[in-house]
C-alpha cells in the first residue's frame, strides 16, 4: 500500500506541476494580450474610419472654428452718453473683430455723489440694420447697476458679431446711453419734497 501511496503522490505532484505550468502560460499569454490589444484597437479603427485617434502632431495645432469669417474685418466703435451724476466711458475706442469672432470690451463708470444710486444702460446700434447682427453674451446693460458713494467699476462687455452681416456693413457704433434709475438714496432718505 505504501508503494501505491507513494506512487499516487509522485503522480499527483506531476500532475499539479503540469498544471501550475499550463496555468502559468496561460497568464503569459493573456498579459500579453492585454498589451497587444491597444495597438491592435487602434489599427482596426483606423482601417474602419471608427473612433480614429488623434496624432500627436495635430494636437499641437489648436482646432480652427470655422465659425469665424476671417475673409472680413468689422471695425466696432463704442460710444458712451450720460444722463446724471457720474462718469461714464469705454475704455477703448474701438477694435477690430472678425465675424464670429468672440470680443470683449470695458467700460468704466464712477459714481461721483456722496450716496448710493441705481442706473441703468440702455444700447443702441448704428448702423440700425446691424442690431440683429450684434450679439452680446454678457453685458452690464442686462440688469440695473447699483452704485455706491463715489464707488468706480469697470464693466465688461462680451459679444460676437454674426457672420450673416451685409458684406457691405464694415463699421459698426454700439452706444450706451448710462441714466438713473429711481430716486437717488440720499433724497429718498429724507422724503418727497412735498411730504
């Protein structure tokens, strides 16, 4: 019996020993695989036209937008009117923008009374047929300001103007027209002169 024993262990360990071996390769193969699997991705998906990766050379490149018409160049003035007691100005007088373009411009306000007021900014375009052209994503004129006691604030002004401008629109004016709004907080405080 104890040879049989003998035997039968020798040939289990054998057996274990093949196994650990096969076990062993197939481990190999499949890491390798997994390696092999990119390269091999990305040849089927270039010959397939499918989610086509990008060369390192054309990422250097920022991505043209083809939304701006760079065949045109528009001249944007910017005009800036007062009705009350403060400063009122862009800071630049005009640029120059491609359609499609995104552009920013600032204009600077200073409150010069000793109390607070409410204000608003009301724009208009010339030439007219340009207004529907004229694209504002931010803007100071979309809300009242509030501003304090000699407070001064610089706004800015973000737009685009649309490529479906008239080709024969090569200047455009924006004008801001800058007035109160309410009763200025120091009359408001002491009441209505009638009162």
């Amino acid at each position: 019996m104890s040879v049989e024993k003998t035997s039968n262990n020798s040939l289990t360990k054998q057996l274990n020993a093949v196994m650990f071996g096969k076990l062993l390769v197939v481990a190999v193969v499949m890491l390798g695989f997994g390696y092999a699997l990119v390269p091999i991705y990305k040849q089927i998906c270039e010959l397939t036209g499918v989610n086509v990766l990008t060369v390192q050379s054309e990422l250097a490149k920022p991505p043209k937008n083809s939304q701006i018409d760079l065949s045109r160049e528009i001249t944007v003035e910017f005009d800036a009117n007062t009705q009350g007691p403060w400063r009122f100005r862009p800071v630049v007088s005009s640029l120059k923008v491609h359609p499609g373009e995104m552009a920013q411009v600032v204009y600077e306000v200073v409150n010069k009374q000793a109390f607070k007021m409410n204000a608003q900014a009301i724009p208009s375009y010339a030439p007219q047929q340009a207004s529907p052209y004229f694209k504002k994503v931010e803007c100071f004129c979309f809300k009242q300001q509030t501003l304090e006691a000699n407070e001064a604030r610089q706004m800015p002004v973000m737009f685009f103007i649309d490529p479906a401008l008239p080709k024969d629109v090569k200047t455009i004016t924006l004008s801001y027209t800058f007035f109160q709004v309410g009763v200025p907080q120091k009359l408001s405080a002491l009441g209505s002169p009638n009162g």
